[in-house]
C-alpha cells in the first residue's frame, strides 16, 4: 500500500463546501495531511479536525514566509474566494510552495496528492500507479480539438527532486508574472510553463473517469451507468462560490449512496451558470 500525504492550501475560510472537501480527505487516512494556512485558515481547519479526524493521519502544518506573503499582497479575508479574482489567483502560487516542501521534508511517502478543496473524494486509487517519476494531473482535455490541458485542483506529484525542482519553477515563474502585472492562476501557469520548457512529456493525465472534471455534473448526475459510483474524486471547479459548490458536492454524494438529495440538487444545478472556464494555453 501507497503511504500517501495529501497536501491542502487553507487560506481564509474555506466555508461549507470546503469543509465537505476535507471531511472526505480524512475519512480516507493518509498517512499525513500537510497544509499550508493563514490565520484565518488555520482556525476554520482547527473547527473541522478538532471534531472530524482519523486516529491514522497525522496534521502538519507547514508555515509561508511573510515576505513571500506580504509580496503578493495577501492579506486576512473571512468570505469564501471566488474564482477569478485578484484575491484568489493571488494565493495559488502558493500551491507550488507547499508542494515543494512536504517532498523536501518528509522523506517517507510514496506519492504526494494534491488536492483544491472543492473536491469530494471516495477513494485514491493507488492501485492504478506504480513507482514513477514526474506528476499526474486532472484531465481537462480540450473537448473539441482534444488539446491537453490540465487541472491543477487535483495532482499526483512523486517525491522525486524532478518533481521538486519543477515545482520551484513553476512557482518562480507564476509570481514573477503576478509581480509584474499579469495576474495568472495556477492552472495556466501549470499549462503554460510546461508547454514553453518542452514539458509536457513530464505529466500524465490521471484517468478522467476516476477523476471527474466539474462541468459533467449534470450528466453524470442523469446517468445510469457506473461511472460516478466507480469515481475516486469529483472535483466541483467549474461551479463558483461557496453555495453552488456545496450543492454539487453534496448532490454527487447523495447519488452514490442512493440518496434523495440529489434530485433536488440537479433542479438547483441547471439554474447555475457553469463558469466558462477555457483559457487559452
């Protein structure tokens, strides 16, 4: 068995949706649960593992430097981030960093998961991997020309210096561009950076009906075939703000245990305006 440590970014409060996130990381008990937080995370993560933890996972707080934060202009925030905004993309580079830390410090795990909390998980299918180098992320292949293009609200990364190095670079060059003016997310950065260093031979897709990309809730939700009750992890990332991402999560875990939520859930779904959320890579 894979010893796993799923690494999470907290900053501010995550709200319910991120809570039914991180419930569902901790009733899968990875060997260690590292994170990175402000104040403001911290004690939203502090209400949810104070009540809700697994006597096998192990809760490490890995710390920012204050420059680094002060340089971003990051600062204390309580409401839920939205997508898009200056707030938001502002705190993704961080990813990189915590990323890089839990491979430098912790010399014991077989695979470090990231995940966004926005994503319900049921299982980490490690029986699809073998020992490898480099990095798995989200499939969100562009559906007409069937470009790759990845999601970085869910990645496998292998504690391997590659992996390491890669992601200090991914992180210099993600800040260097905010620093500059153009406020970049991670998700292209991801996309970007690889694609300009020749890359992208580096990652490979996880698969996309294990790991379920935002926008085929609805579908998913109407379907009769097994791929939502066989799916490791549904990740809610094309849904925006703290309510709607609360509906679906909550509507995908009522259909996979033959509950009645759900058929309400997918009334609410078709009143959501999915964000459009293709970027040119």
């Amino acid at each position: 068995m894979l010893k796993i440590n799923v690494s999470l970014l907290i900053i501010g409060n995550l709200g319910e949706s991120g809570k039914i996130s991180l419930q569902s990381i901790i009733d899968l008990s990875p060997k260690r649960i590292c994170y990175a937080a402000d104040e403001a995370g911290e004690s939203w993560t502090k209400t949810i593992i104070d009540v809700h933890k697994s006597p096998n996972t192990k809760f490490c707080r890995h710390t920012i430097d204050n420059s680094t934060l002060d340089s971003l202009g990051i600062g204390q925030i309580e409401s839920h981030r939205i997508f898009g905004t200056s707030d938001f993309i502002k705190i993704t580079p961080l990813k990189w960093l915590i990323i890089s830390q839990v491979i430098e410090k912790h010399k014991d795990i077989d695979l470090v998961v990231f995940s966004d909390l926005d994503v319900i998980w049921f299982n980490f299918f490690t029986e699809y991997f073998q020992v490898q180098e480099g990095v798995m992320a989200q499939n969100d292949f562009r559906p007409i020309t069937n470009e790759k293009y990845y999601c970085t609200g869910i990645m496998y990364w292998f504690p391997t210096t590659i992996s390491k190095e890669l992601c200090n670079k991914l992180f210099e060059f993600q800040i260097n561009k905010i620093l500059q003016g153009d406020l970049i997310p991670d998700e292209p950065t991801f996309n970007q950076y690889l694609k300009k260093a020749n890359l992208l031979y580096n990652v490979k897709p996880l698969p996309k009906d294990y790991f379920l990309i935002g926008h085929r809730a609805k579908s998913l939700l109407r379907s009769k075939n097994r791929v939502l009750r066989d799916a490791s992890a549904f990740h809610a990332n094309y849904f925006v703000g703290d309510f709607q991402k609360k509906v679906v999560l909550n509507s995908i875990a009522s259909n996979r245990r033959n509950g009645i939520f759900w058929r309400f859930g997918l009334a609410l779904i078709f009143l959501f305006k999915v964000k459009d959320r293709l970027v040119r890579s």
